[in-house]
C-alpha cells in the first residue's frame, strides 16, 4: 500500500479533529443552554404551579467521546442529558417532551426557530449553524440505592446516559488510544458530500469498534484505516444492523430512514473504497495515492497536497522523519482540559498580541521577537510542556529551515518559548500538555510573516 501516513496524519490533526479552543467553547454553548432551561424551568413552574427541577445534566455522544470533527459553517451537534427525578415529570413521553420545549421556548424567543421536538430530543437550532440535542432521562433509586435511568423517546426505554461514554473511552483504552482517530476519520467521509443522507455518529463508532482491533497494533494510520474500512464494507455487504453495544438487545435502527442511511453507507463505502485501490498498484506515484484519498475524502486538503510544489520538493530533500507528530510520542487524550497559547509580538517599542492581530487579519513584520506562552492552562502541576515550530515557505524551503521537531520545554519555572521573526511564510505554532505519559490538550497559533 502506498505510503501517505504522514499526510494522512496531517488531515486528521489539522482538518478533522476539533482544537482544545474548539471544544471549549462548544462545551460552553452547551453550559449556556443548561442555564437556559433551567431559568424556564423556573419561569414554567412558576405558571403551573407544577415543580420541575433538573436533577442533573452531562454530556453525551462526540463531544462526550471526543469524536467532534470539524464541520463547515460550525455545523456541531451537541448532545446533552437531561435528568429528572421519576416523581417530578409526568407518566407520558409527549407531556414530558411539551414541558422541555415549553420552558426552552421562553428563553429563546429571539431565535429564527423554536425548539423542535423530535422522537428521542429537544433541538435547539442555531442561526450558526450547530443544534443542542436535550435527551430526556427520568431516575428512580432501586432497592440497593443506585439510581435506574429512562430515556424518553417515542416511549419510556431504560436507558443509562453514562453508559455510552464509559464504553466508548474503555473500547479506546483497549485498542492503543486508535478508535476515536479512526471514528473521526470515518465521520469525515460520512460527511463528505452535502447531499449524502448517512448514519449518525453513534452507529460509526459501533461499526469502527467492531472492526478496528485486528488492526489498532499497525503503525500506520492510513492503513489501520484502510483495513478497517474494507472490514466495515464487507460486515455490511452481509448485514447492517447494529446493536446498542450497552445493550445488545437493543438496535440503533429504529425506524425505516434508519435502514436506509444504512444502505446508503454500505453503497458508498463499495464505490469509494475501489477508488483506493491505486494504492496497492506497484507503479502508483505519489499524485495518484494523494488523488484517491482525494476522492474519496472530498476535501480541499488533498487538491492543495496534489499541487502543492513545495511539499514536493520538501520530499525530494528530506526524509519522512524530518517533522515529528505528537501522537507517534505520547497516546493522545485531547480535549480533556481547557488550553490555548498566545504570543507577544514585539517590534520597535510595541507589544501586541498575536490572537487579537489575526483577529483584525494583520501580519508579523521580519525582524519582529515573538514570545510564545500559554494564555489559558487549566491542568495542576506537575506537568510536561512541548513546543514545535513548523516553518512554511518558499524561503523557509531555500534556506532548509521547514523545522517540525518537538522539543521539551526547557526552563521549567519559566513557559516561554522565545522565537524570532526571521522569513515570510505562513509558519506555526503548537504547543502540548503531557501529564502521565500522555497528550491532554494541544494548542496551535499561525505565524503569518510578511
């Protein structure tokens, strides 16, 4: 198979998984809308007389399992529980789902559309283009003391809104930290066409765990990919039910547009996987390898890497080896803390901050001192910093100094990371958190330089 492990890489951190920065602030729209409903809650209870407290909440599906991709036009799906105590909601599912929507409703007036009531949620839409998915849970103590949970869909199902996650994380622990990067890899060519009607995240991730395991060993991202996928394809070409992993009595299809998101996942998955089959030719170039991951992925990354003559050169003077990825260092548990860098950009007697220069489109000038640091970090200490610098450009090609190595931070009383502006390109930064052998959190900056 030819070799684009190092692309593959490429795409996966810097066009699909969703920086710390990100999922942050999906996670606050999340906390935003929690005190929403509460204050409707309050204000519903206030009208009817009727209490309605909200015994506790969390998250659920990609954000909960870190799967959330990056999406055109912020198009997130943010899934969150919402549990009441048994006593406290009405005995009906539809009178249960009208008391969401009602209190959601008040406090989301000024919104292009109310609140939906779907089968299993409440959707609250946005103008930008991600949804709040509120699932409903009712909870009773059982006899021994823990509490039993019911999801309210088109009729009460027992249902435990932690169950999902906690398999997820322990499924991912067992196959060398590998599912979610191949669960996000999945999604994004499930997502790949605006026009394709498929799956939702939660059957991908069933379907990638089954069939990863033969392969998470593989040293190679693309073809640990690659194999699952095939697999996935022909366990589909025999049969496309899937099983709540939870609760294997219960199938994630529920209704007939169910069963057809999944042929049409098997149909594609048979057209595009044959369009990688040039892959394993013997006189396959590198334009023709980046041309099938093209189609198949459908992604502007790919038409850039096919015309991208500095990369092509890059590769005729310098090994694979030449950039090193954090996750062939450290097992990878992004997303868990808040973390982003800044820098101060100095130059003459002024100081300013690069975030707020991109913010307003400016550029660094050449000569300018550039101080690195983190500006959010959230992690108790001890903890391990790392930095890599990754230079772009014609010059940067000329002069051999494209970088990419990941280094340790090397005061550790002091987080700074002292570079100069010294050529035009469009150069950057990363920067990781590594607490007990592991990546938890990543930042990265531009340093756009003319």
């Amino acid at each position: 198979m030819y070799d684009l492990n190092k692309e593959l890489n490429i795409f996966h951190d810097a066009h699909v998984i969703l920086s710390d920065e990100d999922v942050e602030n999906v996670k606050g729209k999340m906390e935003l809308n929690i005190e929403r409903l509460k204050d409707g809650l309050e204000e519903y209870s206030e009208e009817t007389g009727v209490e309605y407290l909200l015994a506790e909440h969390m998250v659920q599906g990609s954000v909960a399992m870190n799967t959330v991709t990056q999406k055109e036009n912020n198009e997130y799906d943010i899934d969150v529980a919402i549990v009441f105590d048994k006593e406290a909601l009405p005995e009906g599912t539809t009178a249960t789902k009208n008391i969401i929507f009602n209190a959601l409703k008040k406090k989301t007036t000024y919104f292009k559309n109310e609140p939906e009531k779907k089968t299993n949620c409440i959707r609250v839409q946005y103008a930008e283009g991600y949804h709040i998915d509120f699932a409903i849970y009712r909870r009773e103590e059982n006899w021994l003391g823990d509490y039993e949970y019911e999801h309210c869909g088109s009729k009460w199902r027992k249902r435990d809104p932690k169950a999902i996650t906690e398999w997820f994380i322990e499924q991912d622990d067992e196959n060398n930290n590998n599912l979610r990067r191949l669960t996000r890899l999945f999604k994004m060519f499930n997502k790949s066409r605006s026009n394709w009607d498929m799956p939702g995240g939660l059957i991908l991730s069933v379907l990638t765990s089954e069939k990863c395991g033969l392969y998470s060993h593989y040293e190679r991202l693309d073809q640990m990919f690659y194999d699952t996928l095939v697999d996935v394809r022909d366990r589909l070409n025999i049969y496309k039910d899937v099983y709540n992993p939870t609760d294997h009595g219960s199938n994630l299809l529920l209704i007939k547009a169910d069963s057809e998101k999944m042929q049409n996942l098997s149909n594609r998955l048979n057209s595009y996987i044959e369009k990688l089959d040039i892959l394993f030719e013997s006189d396959c170039s590198r334009d023709e390898a980046i041309s099938g991951w093209r189609d198949f992925f459908n992604h502007d990354y790919w038409e850039e890497e096919m015309s991208n003559e500095v990369l092509k050169r890059v590769e005729s003077n310098y090994s694979s080896s030449s950039e090193d990825y954090i996750e062939n260092i450290f097992d990878l548990m992004i997303g868990a803390v808040p973390f982003r860098i800044d820098c101060k950009v100095e130059y003459g007697h002024r100081t300013r901050s690069l975030r707020s220069m991109l913010t307003n489109n400016e550029t660094i000038n050449v000569g300018s001192s550039l101080n690195f640091y983190p500006s959010v970090i959230k992690v108790s200490k001890p903890y391990r910093l790392f930095w890599k610098v990754k230079n772009r450009g014609e010059e940067a090609v000329r002069t051999k100094q494209l970088r990419g190595e990941i280094r340790e931070n090397v005061d550790k009383s002091d987080e700074i990371r002292q570079e100069s502006a010294s050529f035009i390109g469009n150069h950057y930064v990363e920067c990781y958190i590594v607490k007990n052998n592991k990546c938890i959190a990543r930042s990265k900056i531009e340093v756009p330089i003319r």
